[in-house]
C-alpha cells in the first residue's frame, strides 16, 4: 500500500505526521520514499485505545512488519534472505564478498510503544540506500540492511534475541526454555509464524562477512535536544544491573499496634526510595524502584515482607558502583534502626559497552566533513543490537533528536526535518565508509 505525498496523513504519532507531508522527500534528494515507508508503516501492530505498538516478535503485526521489509528489499532490486535467527537482510552487492557495512535496526516495539524506537533505523536505512542510488554513489564494499528479530523482548522477556543468537550470546538451551505470557515457547512461536526453529544457533560466518554495523536509532533521552542538534554518535551503553532488596519486619495488625512496636519495612523501603533519588542525582547516574510485592499486602495489614527491584544505570562502573552502594548503605542503617532484616542480590548486570573508537572517530570525520561542526557523542541507557554486536565486530550508532526524550511510548517523537538530516547523515557515513 503506497499512500500519495499530499494526502492527509491519518491521527498518529507526533512529529512527522504533523508536519509537511511534501518536505521529507525533496529534502532526502527527491526521494519519495522515506515518506512512503513510514506511511506504510504506520498502521501495522497500533493499538486502537492506547495508539501505541504492540509488535511482538513472531504476532500477526511482526509478521505484517516483516512482509514489508521483504517488499522494500524486493522493490530495490535488492537480495533478500532470512538468516538461521529469523533476522532479515538486504544487500547491494554480493553477501559473500565480505567486509560488508551494514546498517539497520528492529521493527518490533515494547507493549504500546511509540513509532520510532526501531522503525526509524530501518525505513532511514532503505531511504539512505535510495540517496546513494540517487548521488550515483560508487560503493567498494558490500552494503547490507538488516531487521533483527526480537529486540525489546517484549515477548519473552529476553531483549535482542535475533542479535544475541547470532552473536552467540545465547545458548539454543536457554533460547528453548523462553516462553510467552501464554506458555508458548519460542521455537514453537518461531514454528507457528512459519520460521524453521531448528536453525537457530550462533552464525560467525555471517558475523565473518561484516565490517562495520552502524545502527541509527532515536535518542531515547533529550541530549540533542538540549545542545540544539539534530544528529548525534553514540559512544556508550551506560552499565546497568537490577538489584532486588528484601526487607523483613513483622506481620501485625493495622489498627492495634502502637507505632512505637512496630517493625514495618514499607517505612525502610520508603526511605530507600528516597536514599536512590540523593544517589542518583550525586553520581549523574539513574536509578528507579519500579517494581514492588508486598507480604501479605492487606489493607489493613502492617507488612512482613516490602521486596523492591532497583534498576541503576550510570555512565561508568565506578558511578553505578558509587549509586548502588550508597543506596545499599543508606537502606542498611534505616533497616538496623527500625529492627528490619535486609538482604540484596543482584539479578542482573550488563557492563559497559564502549563503540568501536576508530569507527566512531571515523564518522565523527565523515559528518564533519563538509561543516567543520563537531558532531555531538553522547552515551546512552538504553540497550541495543548494536551493544550485543560490538563484542564480536566493529559497531557504531547514530541518534536522531527526540523533543521530549520521551520513547517506549505513543508520545515518542522526532521532528520530519530531524529524520530527515538522519537520512541523510547515515547516507554520508555509508558512502564514506564502503566508498574507499
Ligand atoms: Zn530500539
């Protein structure tokens, strides 16, 4: 389905539909396409109610998203294949002749996400291939667009599935034992969606083939939006971990027990919750209680059991260490003050993941080229594939500026002329990159 430029764009997502439908394709050299993708895109997997996404890996709606890209790679000329993950590629020029720069993203989302987390790296990723076309672009390497399956792990609960498959990063053991909210395993939602799950397994070959992954990605924070610029390369995942504080007091009744006798661990929780607050805010760093269970959680109850997940993020190890031990501290002396038994275990932990600095100083180089402006490097919170991927070949990102930083949500938005001068910045890394 290919709407026309000039037509009223339908109630969706801010942003570009808000904005001139005609600008997107003259400034991206007269190609239409970048306009048409999205509008195409746009209704797959949107909740009616909420207005957000709900395309889970291996749905009827990633399965629509999937048929579209086969489309887009078809319309090129391009070649098309799913490798042994479920993961979609693209290429212009010859997949086995190796040192391919490859570009991408997911088109999957989290449950009522917004419309540009993914799709943005991936329709940008077509309508910069169509820029090069349109420059005449005389490429040395293979190039390559990928969608990866499975990214936010909405699902499963595992994210960057397709990539971490790949990467080796996830066993066929572990891959077999994720189930959906329904018992459905993933080999059986692979099998239903018509995908052979007997394939899935690490892939180094095709790892083997690439030299460089550049994933373009909206900023998922108001970084860009605070130093005024529309393009910005990444230069780190922050470290991040989830930590889960148990606090132990005693079970007695709401209206009988005097406060002088009671030991209730909401009160050292609360307190916690605050302590995270001062942490973070010290250190520069995140961290966020956003999940809690409560024994035996009666309204009239004074709780024997408080137990709170805390998910911390920071720019380096040391900070994250800084924030998550003074928490833990400052939790410890109001658990001994008010006779309550505190135990933390670390769930998880991701350490720091930095880019590839030669790749990231050459597209620094590439960008600036023309301007002499500094394109802005800023680190992230956020997980992506190119994270996983970075540990097995060189990766980089670009983000494009997001108003409100807001993502995982409808209100997630980036301005036309943003996306736009992505296109066009992703154009230039591909062609400085697989031109020399
Ligand atoms: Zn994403």
């Amino acid at each position: 389905m290919t709407q026309h430029r000039g037509e009223p764009s339908g109630n969706g997502p801010a942003g570009l539909e808000a904005s001139s439908p005609a600008a997107a394709p003259a400034a991206a050299g007269g190609h239409p396409s970048f306009h048409e993708m999205w509008r195409d895109l746009l209704p797959i997997g949107r909740h009616p109610e909420s207005r957000g996404y709900r395309r889970f890996a291996w749905t009827g709606a990633d399965l629509d998203c999937r048929a579209w890209f086969k489309d887009q790679a078809e319309a090129r000329g391009l070649t098309y294949e799913v490798d042994r993950n479920g993961n979609q590629w693209a290429w212009l020029g010859d997949p086995a002749a190796g040192d391919a720069v490859v570009t991408g993203s997911h088109l999957d989302s989290v449950p009522d996400g917004g419309a540009f987390d993914g799709p943005l790296g991936v329709v940008s990723s077509f309508a910069a291939l169509d820029e090069l076309r349109s420059r005449g672009a005389d490429l040395a390497r293979p190039l390559a667009i990928v969608n990866f399956g499975d990214e936010e792990g909405a699902r499963f609960g595992l994210a960057c599935v397709g990539s971490r498959l790949t990467a080796g990063q996830l066993t066929l053991d572990n891959a077999h034992k994720l189930t959906d909210g329904d018992g459905v395993s993933l080999p059986r939602a692979m099998e239903a969606a018509g995908y052979d799950p007997d394939t899935i397994g690490a892939d180094p070959e095709r790892l083997d083939r690439i030299g460089a992954f550049v994933e373009l990605h909206v900023e998922q924070g108001r970084a860009l939006d605070l130093s005024g610029d529309r393009v910005g390369i990444a230069s780190a995942i922050w470290p991040h971990g989830r930590w889960r504080f148990d606090f132990r007091g005693e079970a007695n009744h709401a209206g009988t027990t005097r406060l002088v006798d009671r030991r209730d661990p909401m009160l050292t929780y609360a307190e916690t919750v605050l302590a995270a607050r001062r942490e973070a805010e010290l250190a520069g760093a995140v961290a966020t209680f956003g999940k809690i269970a409560v024994e035996p959680n009666g309204v009239n109850a004074i709780p024997s059991l408080v137990r709170g997940w805390l998910d911390s993020r920071a720019e380096d190890q040391t900070s994250l260490d800084t924030v998550v031990g003074g928490i833990e501290k400052a939790a410890r002396g109001y658990a001994d003050a008010h006779g309550i038994e505190l135990d933390v275990v670390r769930e998880s932990f991701t350490p720091v993941v930095e880019f590839d600095h030669a790749l990231r100083d050459e597209l620094g180089r590439i960008l600036g080229k023309d301007t002499d402006l500094t394109v802005p490097v800023l680190g992230t919170g956020a997980g992506h594939d190119a994270g996983i991927l970075s540990g097995r070949i060189p990766t980089a990102m670009l983000f494009v500026r997001n108003p409100t930083g807001v993502s995982h949500s409808p209100a997630e938005s980036a301005a036309e002329d943003d996306c736009v001068a992505g296109v066009l910045a992703l154009a230039d890394v591909l062609e400085g990159l697989a031109s020399r």
